[in-house]
C-alpha cells in the first residue's frame, strides 16, 4: 500500500505535457501510473503518458542524479567538481556577474537555448529572465532548434505561423499527404495528436501517403502508400508536380488570382523584371531556364518521374486535399525554401482555407492561453539566433544583421561572457559539431563562466564551472498546462511528492538566491517564496477558468483539469479564405505571398557564404551536403546521407541515461540493405560513422524502411568520446555542421554526408 498518490507531470519538450500519479512509500515513489480519470460527455480524453513519462522513477533515482552544488576542478568536459556550499556556489555566480557587467555590460550574459523542462511554471527557465531583468538584462535568442526555417518560410509566405488545420480535419479530405510528419513517434501522448490521427483515419476514406526517407511508424501505422525521397529535396518534388499541375491546366486560377502575389505575371508587382514569377520558374522561363519537369526532379529526389506524374494527378483531380509538412523536412541547409516549396502545391490547387484541405504547414495545434511568470522588461534589446551562440562567443566581430541575423543592432558589440544553463543539453550534446563546441568552450579566455542548473551530469553538465542541483518534478509544488500536442486544455496542480534529494533546490530559489548577494531579492521574489507563487499563478490561471475552485487546497486534492476543445473543426485562414479584403493576412500586400519582395530584397542585401541562397520564389535550392553539390564535405570521401530522427526512448537527450529505456530501445544506425552489403556490414555490427567533422560507434540496424544511399541516427544520444575524440555513443552531433540556414539562421542537422564502415 503507498502512503499517498499525488500528481505529478512529464515536463520535457515532446509537444505534450502528460499527468502521472506517483505512489509514495515511506518518502520513496515506488510506482509512477497514468492519467487514470474517465471520457467525459463533454470529450475529455485521457492524457496517457508513453514510455518516456512511465519511467520517470528510474531517471529521477538515476546514479547520476546531481545532489549537491559544484565547482569544476578539472578542465570543461573533464567532469571532474568538487562539492561547494550554495552560499559559496552564490558568491561566485554573483562575484563573476557584477564582474561581467562592470567589464563588458549586460549584453555580455546570455542564457542558452534549451527545452529539457517546460512543464512547470514557476519552476521554469523564466526565472533567469525575471533574475536578468533586474540586473539589467541579458543578450536574447529569437528562433528555435526545432522551428526556425519553418516559422520564418511561413511568415514570408502567410504573415504568421501556424497556419494550419486540425489533423482530425482529414475526415473531411479525399487525399492526405503528408510530408516528412511523423506523429506517431513525435506526438506519442494518448491526448494529442496522433489520437487524433488514429481516430480520423478510421473515419475518413482518404488515401494516405507519406512521403519521408525513412519508412516510419507514421507510414507504417496510417499510409496507404510510402514514398521515400532523398533528404532535402521535397522542393525539387513540389516543383516537379506544379510543372505537371501547371502543364495541365490543374491549377486553381481563380483561387491564385484572388488570394496570391507572384503566380503569373499578372499577379506579380509591377516593378519586378519579367521572368520572376513561379510560373515563370516551373516552365525555365526564369533565371535558371530549366523546366521543372517530372524527369527533372526524379533525377534530384529520386521518385521515379512516372510516380511524380501520378502525384500531381492525384493532388490535381480531387478536393479537398489535406497536405502537411513535418518539422524535419525544414531542418535543413536549404529549409525555408524547403517549407514553402511544400506549401505551393495546396496553394496551386486551392485547398487552403477549406475543410478538409490544409496550408501545407504543420497541422494545427490547440490549447488554453494560460497566464505566464511576468519577467518584466528587457533593456537589452539585442538578439542572436538561437543556433549561433557559438560564433557570439568566438567571433562577435563578425556578428552582424547582414551576415548572421542579428536583430537590435547592426553588429555585435561583445562576446558572450557568461552562460546560464537550464535544463539544457544543448550546450554540446544537442548543437552541432560537438568537437568544434568543445574547443570553443574549453577556451576559459573566451566564455569566462558557464553556470548549468540539472537533475543528473549529463554531456552539458560536464562543462559548467558552477554545476547546480535543482528539484525534479516529483520534488517540487507547481501548475503544468498543456504542451502544443494535446488537444485540449489541461491544467496539472502538482504537489510535492517527496522532498528534494540531497541540497537539490527549485530554479526559483537558486535565482533567489543570486538576487540575493547582488541586492536584489525584493524586486525578484515580489515578497512570495515558491509555493506561494504556485498559488499566485493558480489563481490568475481562475481568471481564464473561473469554474476552478477558489480555494487553492482542494484544487490541489483534485490535482487533473481538462477541458475539450470546441467541437469544430479548426480551419486554418478560414476568414482569409472566405473575405480576404476584410480578413487580409499580416504580408506586406495582404495577400499569400508566392513572390516575397522582402525575400527579394534580402537577397541583394544580405551576406550569405558560397552556396547559400536567398530567393524570393518558393525555389528548389541545391545546397552544401547533398550529393552532387561541391560543399565543406567531399562527396567522394563520404557518399552517405545522414540525417537524425526523433526516438521513442528519449524526448531529445532527455531521458538518454534511463536503462529501463536504454534496454528497450537501444541507439542504432538505420542503414539499407544495398548499403551495407558492400561495406560487408549485417545486422547488429558494430560500425563507425565518420566525417571531417568527427566520428562515432554505434550498432548497425540493417532495414528495407530507410531510402539506399541515406543513414538515419536517431538524435539525442548522449556523446561519449573516449580519449581520441570518437564517441561511443551514436551521437549525430559529432557529424553535424554549425552552418546555418540562409534566413532563419537555423539548425541544419539533417544535412549531412558521411561514410561508414564496419568495425574491426
């Protein structure tokens, strides 16, 4: 018998949010169970935790778990610390801060990318903002890992993102193609998205197809049909099928008159030269003069022109059409050219803004829009993309708004000098070229002070000078609202379920803490300690859901709120759709923007390296790291692609260390039998995966579900180099280039070439 049941959450960034019940026994969790509470009349659905969230217990009481603050004794990397109190731990961090704004100004600190835990709400990376703000600000990040060439593409093309419809909407479509959109791996929680597949798929008699490298669950589970292409080349496919769209007078004229900029020269600005049109494109009239025929992009992708052909008859012929793009097909070199080139095919046939057809972006997502920790006001109005830290900290000189997307200033003033690090890996295990990262950050005279904040020593945890212990989410009182996943609004109360282990403490009382020894604690606590802020939040969470009891006590008993979204199909620019003269989208001309003068003049504007490209068209634009383009890495060397895939035994890196998971699904490479077989490579060996880049060791999964000529490796293993460098892990990030997209300034990480062979 427990002596309690609380909930608790999953906090990490798989898109959901998902309430567990922890069973506690003499101050232990002994067992950690799902979201156990009823369907409702109203269309509540459980919340099902996956694997990831069931196995909590084993990550929270992993050998690695961090107990007591440090500081680092040997190099950054070594992970070698010896313990410290927290007064001494505050003394440092404070010293070094007033240190770091004396000598170079605020604009010198920065906290790190990361989204290891985004389930609480006052025990969130927030805390640094508000802690910064107070002291004067910090340098910003605009951007994601995940998103950064999509979210760009779709505000160029639509003036805003998420611009899509609900995936339940495919009750409504004849066809669905999706796009590198693998739910059912990435959206594995049982109230989101891919219950929501699985339910519309049994209702609808529309044809699936997929259309991804790697045969995956999403194909496997819902498609009728799979067609693999070669990474980074879904461009070269949709240019493929609008010459066979165009061609045959399946295009929606009327719909491309009314509503776009740029189809034909009658829609394109009067002070553009003839031949800059996408007709113009498609038929070799433009710049280039290569028609864009099925042949053409069979040669590139590696569909067979017949199958292109019968695409976009199957696109062309029937309405609506629901086509839908994933995030890994924009995670490339060339990924915002990527993502609107997938959107042009519902925008040649008019299925935007219908039921049942679809933006060509990712589905839309639903939740409640609950309050957040106020932070206050930034002064530092300087912002670096997300992915470029590293150049911030070695080469700031050359960090400009023309070169490097820069915004706030025209070129970077300062270096980074210090780093926060919450509940993040990204600090080498998840950004790109984990050698190149290392030496950068093993340079003491460069980044003078990496502060990290974790629950266990990860890859990231090695390198900080002061290393933080905080709270775990069974170890903390806090509010958790729906992740983008679920499909409907939730709110968690989750109580404190065993006390912290060892010295761990919550974000907020580290920040506390820092405020504290700089003079500051008042303007950062507001007066509240932790557990009264959990209760501030709660009840400013009331004013958007008054039906919430008033009294904070019992609606901690209850623990699970949730509320169904309207039964209505959500359809993306509906109103645009329907009055586009009323409801004009946030574009310069108020129009979906084909052409893009603002991309127009970018691309005679901006500074881009031998190879990138910025177009004012939705182009296929060959790029460094796909075979037949001259780049960084020699085709001849290294004849693979490589790309990375999100895996069901970890949520990015987290969760990498758990053994119960580890055992279940082991790290390995996916590889197709015509490529292995010549390498003298068979199921389970040992192979080593290597590049200019680096190298690492990871066990061959030989299988008819990825495309010959492409290596899958699931992202987020944890890097183990051993004393020459190669890791042992199948970490994709030691293969991996830090050369961004050309607008967003994005991660790149699915553009690769490699080779690999077997290991003696």
């Amino acid at each position: 018998m427990s002596d309690k049941i609380v909930w608790s959450t999953c906090n990490v960034n798989c898109g959901s949010r998902c309430p567990v019940r922890l069973h506690v026994k003499n101050g232990i969790v002994v067992r950690v169970e799902s979201d156990h509470t009823k369907e409702d009349a109203l269309g509540t659905q459980q919340i099902r935790a996956c694997l990831r969230g069931r196995g909590l217990r084993k990550w929270i009481y992993s050998p690695e778990r961090l107990l007591y603050p440090m500081k680092r004794i040997g190099k950054r990397g070594e992970g070698k610390f010896a313990r410290i109190s927290w007064s001494a731990a505050f003394d440092l961090i404070a010293s070094k801060l007033k240190y770091i704004i004396d000598k170079y100004g605020n604009e010198a600190i920065y906290r790190n990318y990361g989204t290891g835990n985004l389930g609480g709400v006052v025990s969130h990376y927030n805390q640094i903002e508000k802690l910064m703000n107070v002291l004067g600000g910090k340098l910003n990040y605009h951007n994601s890992y995940s998103t950064a060439q999509i979210f760009q593409a779709m505000t160029y093309l639509y003036g805003k993102t998420d611009t899509g419809n609900y995936i339940s909407d495919i009750v409504n479509s004849k066809l669905v193609v999706l796009f590198g959109n693998n739910a059912a791996e990435t959206r594995m929680s049982g109230g989101g998205i891919v219950r929501d597949l699985v339910l519309a798929k049994k209702q609808s008699k529309a044809k699936v197809i997929v259309i991804d490298p790697l045969y995956t669950d999403t194909a496997a589970g819902f498609a009728d049909e799979w067609i693999p292409l070669r990474p980074g080349t879904d461009a070269a496919l949709a240019a493929g099928i609008a010459h066979v769209l165009i061609m045959n007078d399946m295009v929606d004229i009327d719909f491309l008159n009314r509503y776009t900029l740029g189809y034909d020269k009658s829609t394109m600005p009067k002070d553009i030269p003839k031949g800059n049109s996408y007709k113009d494109y498609i038929l070799g009239f433009g710049e280039d003069t290569t028609p864009k025929t099925p042949e053409w992009a069979a040669a590139i992708t590696g569909i067979p022109a017949k199958r292109i052909v019968k695409l976009a008859y199957e696109i062309g012929s029937i309405k609506p059409v629901y086509i839908a793009q994933g995030w890994g097909p924009q995670r490339h070199a060339n990924g915002e050219q990527t993502a609107r080139a997938i959107c042009m095919l519902p925008i040649l046939t008019g299925n935007v803004g219908i039921k049942g057809g679809n933006s060509g972006d990712r589905e839309a997502s639903f939740g409640i829009d609950w309050p957040t920790i106020a932070v206050g006001e930034n002064p530092v109005k300087t912002s670096i993309p997300c992915f470029l830290w590293t150049k911030a900290i070695e080469n700031p000189t050359d960090f400009t708004a023309l070169n490097s997307g820069l915004q706030g200033k025209k070129k970077l003033e300062v270096p980074i000098k210090f780093l926060w690090c919450f509940a993040s890996n990204a600090l080498i295990n998840q950004h790109s070229d984990i050698n190149r990262t290392h030496a950068i950050l093993q340079d003491e005279s460069k980044c003078e002070m990496i502060v990290l904040i974790e629950n266990v020593m990860s890859t990231s945890a090695k390198y900080a000078d002061i290393l933080l212990p905080g709270t775990s989410s069974f170890e903390e009182r806090d509010l958790a609202y729906q992740g983008y996943a679920v499909e409907m609004g939730a709110l968690m109360i989750r109580e404190k379920a065993i006390e912290p282990m060892g010295e761990c403490r919550t974000i907020f009382d580290i920040c506390a803490g820092v405020a504290r020894k700089m003079g500051k604690e008042k303007d950062f606590s507001n007066g509240l300690d932790h557990d009264q802020w959990v209760e501030e939040m709660y009840h400013q969470c009331r004013k958007i859901k008054p039906q919430l009891p008033e009294d904070f006590s019992k609606a901690l008993e209850k623990g699970l709120y949730k509320w169904p979204r309207s039964g209505k199909s959500f359809v993306g620019l509906a109103s645009f759709r329907k009055n586009p003269e009323k409801y004009p989208l946030n574009t310069p001309s108020g129009k979906i923007e084909i052409f893009s003068r603002l991309l127009w003049q970018m691309a005679q504007t901006w500074q881009l390296p031998e190879g990138d490209s910025i177009r004012a068209l939705p182009e296929y634009h060959p790029t460094w790291g796909i075979p037949g383009i001259p780049g960084k890495t020699d085709e001849a060397l290294y004849p693979l692609q490589l790309v990375g895939h999100h895996f069901k035994q970890r949520t990015h890196s987290t969760y990498g260390n758990n053994e119960w998971l580890n055992e279940a699904s082991p790290q390995t490479l996916w590889i197709n039998s015509l490529d292995a077989k010549p390498r003298g490579i068979e199921h389970g060996d040992l192979v080593k995966v290597f590049n200019d880049m680096g190298a690492t060791l990871v066990r061959a999964k030989v299988t008819p579900r990825i495309m010959p000529g492409v290596l899958s490796l699931p992202q987020g293993a944890w890097y183990k180099p051993d004393k020459e460098g190669i890791d042992q892990g199948g970490c994709i990030n030691t293969l991996t280039s830090q050369r961004p997209s050309p607008i967003a300034k994005g991660n790149p990480q699915h553009t690769n070439l490699v080779q690999v062979v077997k290991e003696k």
